[in-house]
C-alpha cells in the first residue's frame, strides 16, 4: 500500500470519474478492496491512496479545517481499502467529527 499526496487531480481522472467542476476530489483509493481479493499470487500492481493537496486547501479556510479535512479523506479512503460500506464510511467519519473514539481502540475504558 502507498499512500501519496499529489497538488490535485487530472482533468483525465475528473472526467473518467464523471465529476464536473466545481466539483473535485480530495482523496482516491486504487486498487482492490481486501473484501474482494483472491490470495492468490497475482501480479497486480500495489494499491494506493492519493490525497490531494490543493482542492484541500482551497476548499478549507483555516489549518484545524485543513487538518480536519485531511483525516475525514484518509478515513473514507482506507475504508475503501477495507472494504467498507459508503454507510460503515460515513458512520465512522461522523464519529471522527464529533470527536469519539472507540474505547477499546483507544486504550481508555468507558
């Protein structure tokens, strides 16, 4: 797995993706899901995750909104990685902006 930060996307990959402008993206999963891969040797190249700099920033108006925004793309991302549902994404991500964590996960007991 890479992940990369790149200044933003390609006209290409915005088109490819159907995404017209204003619109844009913050972040790409590429790859295979570990829900749907075979374990199987294969020859496929490594997955990535790409966060975009610049459509980061020019959407957000100040550092904490840039940190905030950065955390939300890498959590939907590696959800994709997952292979999580776009709901399990978005419940996770709620939790991220409301500032919860799991107990467990964090070392703190309820």
């Amino acid at each position: 797995m890479a992940v990369i930060v790149e200044d933003e996307p390609s006209a290409e990959l915005l088109e490819e993706m159907g995404i017209e402008p204003p619109d844009t993206l913050f972040g790409l999963y590429q790859g295979t899901p570990l829900t749907e891969r075979s374990w199987s040797p294969s020859s496929t190249l490594p997955d990535r995750i790409v966060i975009f700099q610049r459509p980061i920033e020019w959407a957000c108006e100040t550092e904490d909104e840039i940190v905030g925004t950065i955390g939300e793309t890498v959590i939907h991302e590696f959800g994709h990685y997952f292979g999580l549902s776009e709901e399990e994404i978005e419940e996770i991500e709620e939790r991220y902006w409301r500032g919860e964590a799991d107990a467990e996960t964090a070392g703190d007991e309820p």
